[in-house]
C-alpha cells in the first residue's frame, strides 16, 4: 500500500478543516502528508502501571518519526484496583475497562489513522486497549509497561496483606509495617507478580501482538525504550502494508495464548479478559475452551504470588520466548504474528539473535547490584 492510498489521505480531501486543526494542534505541513499513527496509552498518575508510561509513548513517537511517520498522542488512563480495594471504589474496577475500549474506539475513528501503537500496563488498561485494537482493526501494535522492581529483601506488594496481619496480631511494630509500606513499590510498573497486569502483559505478547521478548520487562529498563521505539517504526512499516490485527489473530492465536496462561499460573481474571478480547475478533473462547487446554497443562513458573520469586525476574529467565520454547509441541507454531513472521520464526530468531544471553547478563547485573546468587 502506498502513502496516497492511506486513509488519512483519503480523509484530507474530504475534510477541509482537518489540515488546519490540526497545524493548530502543532503539526507541521510536512507532518500532514506521512503516515499518521495514534499512539494510544493509559498514561497518567492513577498508579505506578501508568505514571511510567510517559517515556514509552515519547520513544514510540521517535521510532514513528524515524521511519516516516507521524505520532499522535492520545491517552484514556485507567484506575487502580490496589488502591480502590476495600472501599466502593472497587465497583468501578470492571466497568473502566469497558469505558476505556469506548474512548479508544472513540478517538481512533473520530479521525482515521493508518496504524496505531497501543501502550499500557495495568488490570483493566491493558486488556481495553486489546478489545479496543480489535474494534477499530487498523495495524496495531502493543508494548506493554512492565513490571516495577522489587524492593528491599525482594519485597513485593502482594506481601503487604502479610505484614498488616502480623501487626494486628502483634508480631510486628507499627515501624515495620510502615516499612513494608514504603518500599513495596519503589518503581513504576505493574505490580511485581502474577496478577491481571502481569498476566494481561504475557498474554499481548503471546497472542501475537507484542514484539517478540518484549513483555513483562523491568518498567525501569532501556530495553523497554527500545522495544517502544522498534514498535513505533513497526507500526509505520504496518500501515505501507496494511497487515491489520484481523488478518493474523486467529482462534489458534487464542489457544496459545491460553496454554502460555495456564504454564504461568496467571490470573484467574483472565477468564474474564481473554473471552472478552475474543469476541472483539468475532471469536468464541468459553470455559470449556479454557478446561480442554488446562488439561495436562503443566505450571512452569515460580514466580509470585503461587512460586517464590518476584515477577521482575520472569524476563531475566527468558520471558515469554522461554515459556513458549517449553510448550513448543502443544503450540500452534505456524500462527502468524504482528512481525509478519510466523511464531516459530519468531523463536528461532530470537534463538540465534542471542535473546537468551541477553536476558542471563541482565540476571547477572541485578544479581551483581544486589549482592544475590539466583539462577534461572
């Protein structure tokens, strides 16, 4: 597809008023004529999942840049269950995701784009922006927020349920509560286990719509810069060929996805997401989708809240790549992925690009930082 068949073009023969608003809005004239790319995100200060999203969407818009193509910021931010838990605040909790979507539809056909970079992290945030990409279907692509460090003592927040029942059983002073406090988010991120926003992370990726090894980076890394700025560039590549979500994501797409979830134990909310995502695509997931898959599944990961370790240490032991390459024989290899690459091309690129390398050198810094010796 050349740059005169894409629908902005197209929209600014129709529309007189759209050039000017938008030079307005701070476009240049040039600006006007390339790829126009919605760079959507859950960006703002509702929690730590999205405080840190500022600096992926500016990458992204670098790496649209780069390639030709101009990044327009739009940003629809979610709540935060953590700190709504315990209050009616919580009631909120589902109902956002689906407000979400709605914007997302909203602000990407109000004005036709010609790709879209889709950026989020959270529970609800990350699984809208994936029901609303499918809504809109024009080529898209997801980068996911991370996870933030673990603290002192690798400290996590799921730990704090723990911490407050010793102190009302006396077995800890108010001093090491308030300790536990204090350093159980000490960076941007996603909550640093298992959860939905984990989960929901894994699960981008492994459906196809993610860079491959890209999810579920520590939110702090460079490398997480870099997968943003690579996705922008993919994202303006996209739109010239027109590969869209629903000319890839299929029911086998799905069924990955659902085998990845069952080797990760992640989130039982899932159940509730991945249905939900489906049908955006026009297809059925139901729970004996889920029960036929589970079966035999095996549980590979030790990580938070069911294994020992924090979910920061899920990508120093591969990531996602990792967990795939263990579930190779139940895999739908051949589904194709948002790289225009089947999932088996993607695996063994990754294998010769030194991916796993990479990801043990990162395990031996942190271990260098910290004064640890763990293992993958």
């Amino acid at each position: 597809m050349s740059d005169k068949e894409l629908i902005s073009q197209r929209m600014r023969k129709v529309a007189p008023e759209l050039d000017p608003l938008r030079l307005g809005a701070g476009w240049t004239v040039e600006d006007l004529s390339k790829p126009q790319i919605i760079i959507e995100s859950t960006y703002g200060d509702s929690h730590p999942g999205s405080a840190g999203l500022g600096r992926l969407v500016e990458a992204a818009r670098k790496g649209i840049t780069k390639e030709g193509g101009h990044g327009a910021r739009y940003f629809t931010t979610d709540m935060c269950d953590g700190e709504s838990q315990g209050t009616d605040g919580i009631n909120y909790s589902l109902p956002s995701r689906e407000i979400i979507a709605d914007m997302i539809e909203i602000q990407a056909n109000a004005t036709p784009f010609d790709a879209g970079v889709f950026i989020a992290s959270c529970d609800k945030g990350l699984p809208a922006n994936l029901m609303a990409l499918a809504r809109i279907n024009i080529p898209s692509v997801v980068v996911s927020g991370g996870t933030m460090n673990a603290g002192p003592e690798l400290l996590t927040l799921e730990q704090l349920g723990m911490y407050s029942a010793k102190y009302e059983r006396g077995e800890i002073d108010e001093a090491k509560l308030n300790w536990a406090k204090q350093n159980a988010c000490p960076s941007c991120g996603a909550c640093s286990f298992i959860g939905t926003a984990s989960t929901m992370q894994i699960i981008a990726e492994a459906l196809g719509l993610s860079l491959p090894g890209s999810a579920l980076l520590p939110a702090t890394s460079k490398d997480l810069e870099e997968y943003a700025f690579e996705s922008g560039r993919l994202a303006v590549k996209l739109a010239r060929t027109g590969l869209k979500p629903h000319d890839f994501i299929t029911k086998e797409s799905f069924e990955n996805a659902i085998l990845v979830h069952a080797a990760i134990a992640g989130s039982t909310n899932a159940m509730l997401h991945i249905p939900a995502i489906a049908h955006e695509f026009g297809i059925d997931i139901d729970g004996d989708t889920f029960d036929r898959l589970h079966r035999g599944a095996h549980y590979l990961l030790n990580v938070r809240p069911s294994g020992e370790w924090p979910a920061e240490f899920f990508y120093y032991a591969g990531g996602v790549p990792a967990i795939m390459e263990e579930l190779r024989s139940v895999l739908h290899l051949d589904v194709m992925t948002v790289t225009g690459k089947t999932l088996r091309e993607n695996l063994d690129d990754l294998k010769k690009n030194g991916f796993y390398e990479k990801c043990q050198n990162l395990l031996d810094i942190r271990n260098k930082l910290s004064g640890l010796k763990i293992k993958t």
